[in-house]
C-alpha cells in the first residue's frame, strides 16, 4: 500500500514533470481514494480503458495522454462526463504523464522505441524542445529500410507505413513516438537517412520525398505503448505495488 500522496510525489520527481511545459496538466489529474494497493497503466485514459481498471480492482490509473487537454471543451458533457463519473463514481485516482513521459531518458517512449529500433549512439536532437522529443542513433550496420520496416512490424505487431525516398541501406535513424510527423525536416536537418513517427500527415510524404529522407509511420498507440509500460514495471519494483498494464487496442 502507499499513500497517494506519496505515489504522485514520487512520480512527479522520478518524471521531472515540473520542469517541462506541456498541452496538459502532468500528475494528478483526478483526485481518488488516499491509499493505493492496485494500479493500472495504460496509454489512454478512454472509457474502456476506465471499465478494465475498475474491473481489475484498480485505485489508481497511469496514463500517457490523460484529460484536460489546451483548447479541448471546458464543458463536463458527454463522453468527458461519463469519463469523470466513473473515475469519481469508484474514487479512482487518475495520474496522466504526457511530455515528461515521451522524454524520460530510460523509461520513456522515445527511449523505448531507440531499444526496439535496436538504436546505438542515441542523442536528443538538440534544436529541438524539450529535449528528448526528437532522437538519433545510429545501426551497427547499414541496413536495407525495408528489413527495418517489417522488423518493426513484427516487434510492433501491427502494419506499418514505409515511404522510401533514398539508399536503400541506411544507419543513421531519428525518431519521435505517437504524432511527431512534424519533426521530419528537423531529423533530415540533424543528417538522418530515415525518420520514424507513429502518425503520417498528407505533406509528410511531400517532405520525406523532396529532403529525400525514408518515413516509417508506425502507429500513434503501438509507438506509445513502451513508456507506460515501462513506468508501470519501474513503479511495480520500486514501490512493490500490484501495477497491471492494460493494452486498449487501437489502430490509429
Ligand atoms: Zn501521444
């Protein structure tokens, strides 16, 4: 058991979330029962999402994109009502790290996929803030794009989008989990050969064709889905609780 208080400190320290400005609140987002013994994790704190954690018997949820989001609706309506009554409805704590947990140099997103992309090497990108949220690294050898394309949709478990648009093998990488299809220009500027994201825009394509730099877009969920993860195992060691990781499928 632990204190929620104790458990938002902690995490807030170990995320430095704090130090960096972001589109939502980062910490506790929604305020639950003060002892905590069952903790969920999970990327998106959707409805069913919510429904597993009750049903798991959970006191608190962790998630990577949380609520109260910079110019969504202030109104309690709707999906956003149905969401807060369950949360408050069985005094269920919602804690919701978004930037901190893209950036956390071991456990975060960017950090994680480095590791599936089998990255070495691996920087931030430093023209771009906070830091963290466009990485480097580089392959011990150079490797056909396609070869890494299907090596991430085995890792990933899910088809990805490969657009190619220079040397077929390739060892300098830049990446940038969930909807960073927008870094593209800064990782061809940094000298990378191939750019992953989890989102693809209409002009990404454009731009991936005309800087000549390959585009992986592998899934905004399936590229996001490592850092929570992760945080939910170092919570589970660290602070011996019962934490459970909760898979909410989703294609996008
Ligand atoms: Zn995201």
């Amino acid at each position: 058991m632990i204190l929620r208080e104790q458990l938002v400190q902690f995490l807030n320290q170990e995320l430095q979330s704090d130090k960096i400005r972001d589109y939502c609140p980062n910490g506790l987002q929604v305020e639950g029962k003060a002892q905590i013994t069952k903790l969920v994790t999970g990327v998106t704190a959707s409805q069913a999402l919510l429904d597993a954690a009750v049903k798991a018997g959970a006191d608190a949820i962790v998630v990577h994109h949380g609520y109260f989001w910079k110019g969504e609706a202030a109104e309690v309506t709707g999906m956003k009502k149905r969401r807060l009554q369950t949360l408050l409805k069985h005094d269920l704590n919602l804690l919701a790290y978004h930037l901190p947990l893209d950036v956390h140099p071991t456990l975060g997103n960017n950090a994680q996929l480095g590791a599936l992309l089998r990255a070495e090497n691996i920087s931030a990108v430093s023209q771009v803030e906070p830091l963290g949220v466009l990485m480097q690294g580089a392959l011990a050898e150079p490797t056909p794009v396609q070869r890494i394309a299907s090596r991430l949709e085995q890792t990933l478990g899910r088809q990805v989008l490969l657009h190619q648009a220079g040397d077929t093998a390739v060892t300098k990488l830049a990446w940038c989990t969930g909807g960073g299809q927008g870094y593209i220009e800064q990782a061809a500027a940094a000298g990378a050969q191939l750019f992953i994201s989890g989102e693809v825009s209409e002009q990404t394509i454009h731009v991936s064709r005309e800087l000549g730099i390959h585009f992986i877009a592998a899934g905004h969920h399936a590229t996001e889905r490592y850092g929570i993860k992760a945080l939910g195992e170092f919570i589970a060691r660290q602070l011996t609780l019962d934490v459970e990781f909760i898979d909410i499928d989703n294609p996008a």
